[in-house]
C-alpha cells in the first residue's frame, strides 16, 4: 500500500484513504505548550528534571515543550508501539528502543503525546519504578479521558479530547500525518 498526505482544503487533509478535520489550531496548541511549560517551570524549579520522551508521536511536542521552558532538562528516549499501522491499539506493548540512563534518585517527567486507554502509561510507570527515580510525573499533550481504563490519570494535560482518531502535531495514520502543524480528528464516514 502506498501513503500519501494530501490537503485537501485548509481545515481538512486526506490521509491514505482517510479524511481527518481540524480540531486543534496550531496556535491553540502552542499557547497550551506555552502553559504546560511555564507549570512544569513552577513544579520543578531549582531542579534539573529528566524528561522521557515517548517516540515515535511525542518528538514534536517535546521538543515544543523544551524550547517554551526555562529549566535545564536531561532528555531520554523510548520508543514503544502498540497500534503499528491500524487505527486501534493491538493491546500489546512492544518495546522497539529501550530506555539506557541513569534515573535514580532524579526528578522524572513522562513526555507523551496522546493518552487515551492508559495501557501504554501505565505499562511505562510500572516499568520504570525499578530506576528508583526521586520522583515521576507525566505530561501528555492529549487525553482521552472517556477512553482511559486505569484509576491514575496524567498528572498534567494538555487538551482533553473526545474518544476520536487524531493526526497531526506528531501523530500519525500509518506512519502519514505526522508533520502537520494542526491537529486533524477523523470525520465520520
């Protein structure tokens, strides 16, 4: 199957073989990473947390969320899937490049894009509690709060959303979508 992303007028994209229309602005989105950044500035001043970015879909919004805040960080990767090129979680968490830093003892923020079943958040915090870290928090840009099945939601949120599919800003449909500045929500067939 080849993919493709076509615009197909300035609210609406077409993505493979489907439709998404603008939810977020991309100036809706940098005001709330604005804020996010200013909160963890607060929540975290005079130290030097270590952010866990979540590859593949959070890269934009980390790197958005760094650049809008003060505090020195230390960045680190994981990369994890569990939807592959479909639309619906597998429910299976693979872990496709492993974390490799030293945590313990320092100050720990998750970095995600979207949230929504919780699976792969909660799946993340259960197995980085043998790094005897100071302390985790997790920010996601995007939660789906109808969706998520787990008792302890993200500490910080950017956007709550409805249960819908979402591309833009980091996410994707099958590896298309990533590099717009919006975020698209799926319109209804």
């Amino acid at each position: 199957m080849r993919f493709q992303s076509l615009i197909l007028r300035m609210d609406e994209v077409q993505i493979n073989d489907k439709v998404f229309g603008e939810y977020l602005s991309e100036e809706e989105i940098q005001a709330r990473v604005k804020e996010l950044a200013r909160e963890l500035d607060v929540l975290f001043r005079g130290k030097r947390p270590a952010l866990i970015v979540v590859l593949k879909g959070s890269f934009v919004f980390a790197a958005d969320l760094v650049k809008a805040m003060e505090l020195d960080v230390e960045l680190h990767f994981i990369r994890v899937s569990s939807y592959g090129n479909e639309m619906e979680s597998s429910g299976q968490i693979n872990e496709l490049i492993g974390l490799d830093a030293d945590l313990e003892g320092k100050e720990v923020i998750i970095v995600e894009d979207i949230v929504d079943t919780g699976r792969t958040l909660d799946w993340l915090i259960k197995t980085l509690d043998s790094y005897k870290m100071a302390s985790v928090r997790t920010v996601t840009l995007l939660f789906k709060e109808d969706a998520y099945k787990y008792e302890i939601p993200p500490d910080i949120i950017g956007f709550s959303i409805p249960n819908h599919f979402v591309v833009g800003y980091g996410l994707d449909y099958a590896e298309g979508g990533r590099g717009l500045r919006a975020i698209y929500q799926l319109k209804e067939e």
